[in-house]
C-alpha cells in the first residue's frame, strides 16, 4: 500500500518561505517521478515540481527560481523549498508519485500554504 504524506504548511507572509516534507511509503519511492502540484482555491490543480529517480527536474514556470524541490533517497522524502512567496501561492500543496511512464499516480492528502500579512 502506497501512502504518501505531507507536512510543513502553515501561514507565511509576503516574501517568506516554507519547507514543505513528503514521506512516502511502500516501494514507490525508488521508482517513481516524485512530484508537487497544487490546487488554489477555484482553480485547477497544477503542476509545481517534479523530480524523477535519478533527480532530474522539472518547474512550472512561475515556480522557477523560487522553488526547489529535492529528494533522499534514505529517508523516502521529497522536499519542496519555497522562497519569495507571494500571495498568489495560496494552495493547497498535493504530493505525487507516479509510476508505469506517469501513467499510474498516488496522491497525499495535501498540505494548506497561505501566504498573507
């Protein structure tokens, strides 16, 4: 069984940042593209990062230069590092694992990021 959970939302005020943490169980880890989307209020749920095995990595556009998402490996953890967040990063932030070419996903249950004053 594949669980996937996040950690590390809270309130953050214009310019601040966050470490949001995914720890995933079962055998997903080693194999699967480990991602972040999000979901504001709204919208459609978005793609933020992802990272595959070998940590190869790919941002959204806007994300690009403030966010950083990593990996270990040892821990089964996948970090999202976010600076410089501005109010339209309100979301709720989604960890992913996708496996079988991003064909098969399993989901968190999602972490709130609200950055206000």
């Amino acid at each position: 069984q594949v669980q996937l959970v996040e950690s590390g939302g809270g309130l953050v005020q214009p310019g601040g940042s966050l470490r949001l943490s995914c720890a995933a169980s079962g055998s997903i880890f080693r194999r699967a593209v480990m991602g972040w989307y999000r979901q504001a209020l709204g919208k459609q749920r978005e793609l933020v990062a992802d990272i595959t095995s070998d940590g190869t990595t790919r941002y959204a556009d806007s994300m690009e230069g403030r966010f950083t998402i990593s990996r270990d490996s040892v821990k089964n953890v996948v970090y999202l590092q976010m600076n410089s967040l501005k109010p339209e990063d309100t979301a709720v932030y989604y960890c992913n694992g996708a496996v079988a070419n991003r064909q098969v996903n399993y989901w968190g249950k999602g972490t709130l990021v609200t950055v206000s004053s």
